[in-house]
C-alpha cells in the first residue's frame, strides 16, 4: 500500500525529487507538494534579474506545472507548523495535511528585527520576487532626478545588488544613484583578502561606496541609525543582511542548530523523527555545519530523493559528504564577476561570462520537467 509523502518547498534540494514524482506515484504513493508560490526562483540569479540580464521568466521554476502534470498535488499555502507526533502540517489557512514521510526545503528568509515604523521603498534580497517591485521603484525614482540608495548588509548579495542597480541605471540610460553599502565592522569578512580586494575595486570603479566600521542599529523608511550614532538619509532601502532558516521547526519543538534551522544527521534525517529529511538552507547538517550556498542543495538533490524513496519503500539509507572546495562566482553587474575556488581567484568580463553560462544550463536542465 502506497504512503503519503509530503514535501516543503520546491526549491533546489527538492529538484531530483521533483524530476521523480511521476515514479513515486506509479508506485502508488500520494505526493503533494506545499509552497507559497506557484514558481520557484532561482536566488543566484535573482540579482541579474534586478539588473535585467534576465527576465523573470528565465529564472524560475513552474513548481505547480511540474508537480500537476506528473499526478502529484500542489497545495498553494505556507505552513505554520509541524506536528511530528501527530504526522501533520498545519497550514497558514487552517488547513492540515497528513504525511507519513515528510521532506523540508522550506528556504531561508532575510533578518528584518531592525526595520521600525514605516517600511515604505524598504526591499529584501528575499524573497527574490521582490527584487521585481524593487526594480520598478528604483527606475521611478531615477527617472525624478539623482536618488540616494541604501543597502544594509556586509555579504556578496550587498555588492552583487548594488552592482546590478547601477547596470539597470546604465540600460536605461539614466543618472546612476547615488549607491551606498552599509557592510557593519568589516565588509565581506569572511572571504579572503583577495576576492574582497577586486569586490571592492569593482564597486568603487563605478562609485559605489562601502560603508563599514558600525552595524546599522535600526532602518526606516528613509533613514538608518547606526549603531556608533551616526545617521544616513537614502530614497530606498535594501536588506541584505544575511538569512535565516524558516522559524517553523523551533516553533513546532523540533531539534533545531543554533540560527533555528532543522537539525539533520548524515542522512539529511531528523535524529528525533526519522520520517523527516530536509535540505537546502533551512537545515542544520549536524555532523559539519554547511555555509548557506546553493551548491550544498544541489550536492543534496541526489541523496535526498533516495532516503525519501528508501523511507517509503524500504532499503539502506545513503550517507550525505558535503564535498570538498566549491566554485563561487558573484554577479557584480555591467558584465563584471568574481571568481573563487581554493587557489584560483580573478575578476571581470571572463568570471561573469562563465557564472552566466553555468546559471543558464541549470536553468534549463530543469525548466525542461515544465516541457509537455
């Protein structure tokens, strides 16, 4: 007799297994899927989106199509909490849903505690269909004269949105903003010097400033208050100032690490419930904790279908290795990337090109589950 499977999210960790329904379901097994959009976008793209390099269409998902058109049901709702004794969800509208194995890829979200007061013109780096409404806001302001724009956040998304924002001013051929990254004590710390050093020449080549030295301590529509006293007037506001897994396992009692993240062992497997798995950012791999980089869901994809195959149908569970060094490359704007790995570290038209081309074929390679 076939069992339910559940899965959280359709983002990257979730792909093979999506690619993998239609097997599933032969095999008599109920799959729904449940998500808070009907589309999945991919987040290393989402700042090329922000520049138009790509259109929105180029760099999504059509999760509900794939799911649908392979027999499997997709619910359009977020969850709220898991009952891991009871084998529910509960859903944001009241709903429950039952499962008997349930896999999360639930994501991540930007920290927004220092927002207070107004949050008019104040954007997130997530979720990534932000970027859309920020894109139209940022091209009306410029088109009223020379606007001032605040990005709070210390990361590589920091500087691959403010890359992005001055090559849309150049596409329309409007008067750049002024572009201002507010990066906290120090700006991408925990990159080495090298990749921070042509991050930065980059940037200021094209007269983005970088802020550092003091947290921003509080942000409304308008205006940041840093932490040192010193305040600074912007048109609009981004957040980028790192995520945080989904607060729905913590809430729900489940062993979590130290940020809230779902707490899994080698084999993506809660210790506590093992007919609970998860992957992507919103777990917290017990045995080595994993930076929030999508190369780690993808190296998940394959070893997360089969435990979940294996739980629904018996076998040995597959170990997860996180592997060793991985490739980084940022998208910086105006054709410009950084490339990282282990030893090997450069900048310009040649690190763009290849990041471009690597996102284009991941991106088709699963827009092609959306083919009839």
């Amino acid at each position: 007799m076939g069992k339910k499977l559940v899965l959280i999210g359709g983002g990257h960790a979730h792909m093979v297994t999506l690619a993998n329904l239609s097997s599933l379901i032969a095999n008599g097994h109920q799959v729904t899927v449940v998500g808070p959009s009907e589309q999945h976008y991919y987040s290393g793209m989402g700042p090329g989106m922000l520049g138009e390099t790509y259109s929105p269409e180029t760099i999504r998902f059509a999760t509900r199509k794939v799911v649908e058109k392979q027999g499997g049901t997709f619910v359009l709702d977020a969850v709220s909490r898991i009952d891991p004794l009871g084998k529910k969800l509960r859903l944001a509208s009241g709903a429950t849903l039952e499962y008997d194995v349930l896999s999360c890829n639930a994501g991540s979200q930007v920290t927004q505690s220092a927002i207070s007061g107004n949050r008019e013109d104040i954007f997130s780096v997530k979720p990534i269909e932000s970027l859309q409404a920020a894109q139209k806001r940022l091209l009306e302001l410029a088109a009223g004269g020379r606007s001032r724009i605040a990005i709070v956040g210390g990361g590589p998304s920091s500087a691959e949105v403010a890359g992005n924002i001055h090559q849309l001013m150049y596409r329309h051929g409007l008067q750049p903003p002024k572009i201002s990254i507010f990066s906290g004590p120090a700006f991408m710390k925990r990159f080495p010097a090298k990749v921070v050093d042509l991050v930065r020449k980059s940037l200021e080549r094209r007269g983005i400033e970088i802020v550092a030295g003091s947290y921003v301590r509080e942000v409304t529509s308008g205006r940041l208050e840093l932490a040192d006293g010193r305040s600074h007037q912007a048109d609009l506001i981004f957040l980028a100032v790192g995520v945080k897994p989904s607060p729905i396992f913590a809430d729900s009692g489940l062993p979590v690490g130290p940020e809230g993240g779902l707490l899994v062992n080698r084999f993506l497997q809660s210790p506590a419930h093992p007919e609970i798995f998860g992957g992507g950012d919103c777990i917290y791999f017990q045995d080595s904790p994993l930076d929030k980089v999508g190369v780690y869901a993808v190296r998940e994809n394959p070893v997360l279908f089969h435990n979940l195959l294996v739980s629904l149908e018996g076998g040995e569970l597959q170990p997860f290795a996180p592997g060793g060094d991985y490739l980084l490359i940022f998208n910086l704007g105006d054709g410009e990337g950084v490339l990282h790995k282990g030893w090997l570290t450069f900048g310009g038209r040649p690190a763009f090109i290849l990041k471009d081309y690597i996102d284009r074929q991941f991106m088709r390679r699963f827009q092609a589950m959306e083919q009839d």
